[in-house]
C-alpha cells in the first residue's frame, strides 16, 4: 500500500520544478524558497489542501514538566586546623 497518491507526488513534483525556476514563494512572507525540503512541504501542504492521499503531520510532542520546589543545599563547613 503506498503511503502517498499520485496526486500527492504531482504537487511535490511542481513543487520542486518551480523552486528550481526560483518561482516558488513561501506562504507568508512571500519570500523565495531555497530549500528542498521546504518545497517538498509546501508540495505536501497543498496536495493535502486538494484532498489528496497524505498521511497527517507528526504531532509534537510535548511533555508534563512537574515543577518540584528544590531544598537548598546544606553546605558542609570546613574544619579550621588548630595550630
């Protein structure tokens, strides 16, 4: 079973072609993208968009941080040498 569609693989596929033309903008700002993983996630996004065959974004994790009160640490003294 694969993981993508061919939609999916069509919109990566312009997706790279027009970052390699130097046409492809990033969403907000509008500016140039370089990279080719990001043209390969602006081609995901989109196919996902369409309804195309995507499997869903990894969630991040987050993690329950505890917050413990610390003690202060005792310090130990040092023994003075009677002369």
């Amino acid at each position: 079973m694969a993981k993508y569609g061919k939609a999916s693989q069509e919109s990566v596929r312009k997706a790279v072609k027009k970052m390699k033309k130097k046409k492809l903008k990033s969403g907000r700002s509008g500016k140039i993208v370089t990279s080719r993983k990001q043209a390969i996630a602006i081609g995901l996004s989109e196919a996902r968009k369409k309804g195309a065959k995507v499997p869903k974004k990894k969630k991040k994790r987050t993690t329950k941080k505890t917050k413990t009160k610390s003690k202060p640490r005792k310090t130990r003294k040092k023994k003075e040498k009677g002369t």
